[in-house]
C-alpha cells in the first residue's frame, strides 16, 4: 500500500522533477469568457428590422468565434531549464524567454538583444511549478489518461504568499483571484508518473485555465538562447537560418 498524498510528498516530487534538469514542455493559457446575453429584439427599423436583426446575430456570432479562437490558440511549446530557472517558449510566430525575473517577448526568432528587457509579469510554466512550493492540502483522484499513459491524479491547494517567499523571481497574481483569500487557496491539480516524477500541472477557474505538461524529462537545453525561440513557426526559423547564412556570407567576404 502506497503511503497517503501529503504536502510533504508533493514538495519531494517536484524536487524529483527539477532534479532532472531541463524538460520539453507544452504549455497552454485557456480563457473562458462569459457567454453574451440574449436581448430581446426591438421594434425599431421598420422594413430593415430583418437586415439589422440579421447583422446583429452575425456580428455576436463572429465577436464569440474570436473570443473562442484567442482562448484556443494560445498554446506553447518550448523547454524549461529548471538548473537556470529559465524558459524559452514559441506559441507559433510569437515566443517568450524568460531569465529569473526577466522577460523577452516578441514575434518568433527575433534577436533577445533588439528587445526590451521586462520584468516577468506574464503567466508562464515557471509559475506553476514556483506555486507547488505553496501547496498546504492534497486529495488523490485516482488515474487518469495523460498522453496516453496513466498519472495518479491529485487535487491540491496552494497558498501564493507561502510559494512567492522561496519562489526565485516572485509570483505575479493569476487572473481571477479578486480577492486576497483567493490567493490563500489558489486550486491546484497534478498529475505523477509511476516514478512520483511531476507530468502534469493545472491551475484555473471560472476566467482562465493554466496547463503545463511536461513531456520529457531529462531533455536538452536548447544551445542558443540569444534569439526567441521558433519552436512553433517553421516559417521564422527559415528566416533565422536565411540571416545567419547571409551574415556568414558577408563575413567571409569582408576578410578575403
């Protein structure tokens, strides 16, 4: 019989998990926005009464696809090295590096150099792994499919004051915690391999949904973190290539 999920064994498998030193990860920012209300129609317009009808139906129709489409299509793919804590990750033409508290953001591939060096403000992987150092209660949940291979599931949650102190960069708040007692008891899922190695984190509610999934461990650091990573947009890592290779070019030219 396995011993009983308590704070203390989760903080040991996340230690487990960063002990490996860097992961290839997935990593997706769902927000759920509040379904539009269905007005009753007016009387006005007369002969165009149909046409406007018509045009306000289409018009929330398409407002609700785009809001739909932008909550689905924020998903990042990218690599977490956990000795440096640092990540780099390409959501598809737009990527993010992420050094301690900085951060560097910008379309996909674009020298770190050119862009402005902001404080890490933005949601990303780092944060769910810095709040399981928060964690004060854990339910188990049985097994669940992950990537086709079975994870125990657990439910938790995490206190932000108590992670933000031994988290390296700090924690900016998630959206949706309105209040400071939300943040005492932020919800938490986690999913563990059969060897307690962290593969799956989860944190949401009612307004946005975090996901980080940690799809190889022990994996190898990217080599160049000097440009935003292309993970994602084949398109600007042709670009990249076709840049670097002119310069070479040039380079040579200039010392014959």
């Amino acid at each position: 019989m396995s011993p009983p999920d308590t704070p203390e064994s989760v903080l040991q498998a996340l230690d487990r998990t960063l002990a490996t030193g860097c992961a290839r990860v997935r990593f997706e920012f769902a927000q759920q926005f509040p379904a539009l209300p269905d007005f009753p129609p007016r009387r006005r317009g007369g002969v165009l009464r149909p046409l406007i009808r018509a045009a306000s139906t289409a018009g929330k129709r398409a407002f609700t696809a785009s809001l739909d489409k932008l909550a689905k299509d924020l998903q990042g793919e990218g690599y977490i090295d956990f000795r440096a804590h640092r990540c780099a990750l390409d959501y598809g033409s737009y990527a993010l590096i992420v050094v301690g508290d900085r951060m560097w953001s910008g379309r996909s591939g674009r020298p770190v150099a050119t862009l402005p060096d902001e404080p890490a403000t933005f949601i990303e992987p780092m944060w769910l792994l810095d709040l399981v150092r928060g964690v004060t209660d854990v339910e188990a949940q049985g097994e669940e499919l992950v990537s086709g291979r079975r994870r125990r599931h657990l439910r938790a949650h995490a206190d932000i004051s108590r992670a933000a102190v031994v988290a390296p960069a700090g924690l900016p708040v998630p959206i949706g915690a309105a209040r400071y007692g939300d943040l005492l008891r932020l919800p938490l899922e986690l999913w563990l391999d059969e060897d307690d190695y962290i593969r799956r984190l989860r944190q949401g509610n009612e307004t946005a949904t975090l996901t980080l999934e940690l799809v190889e461990l022990d994996a190898e650091a990217p080599a160049d973190w000097s440009r935003l990573p292309t993970f994602r947009s084949p398109q600007e890592a042709e670009m990249c290539s076709r840049a670097a290779s002119r310069a070479e070019t040039l380079a040579s030219v200039t010392l014959r």
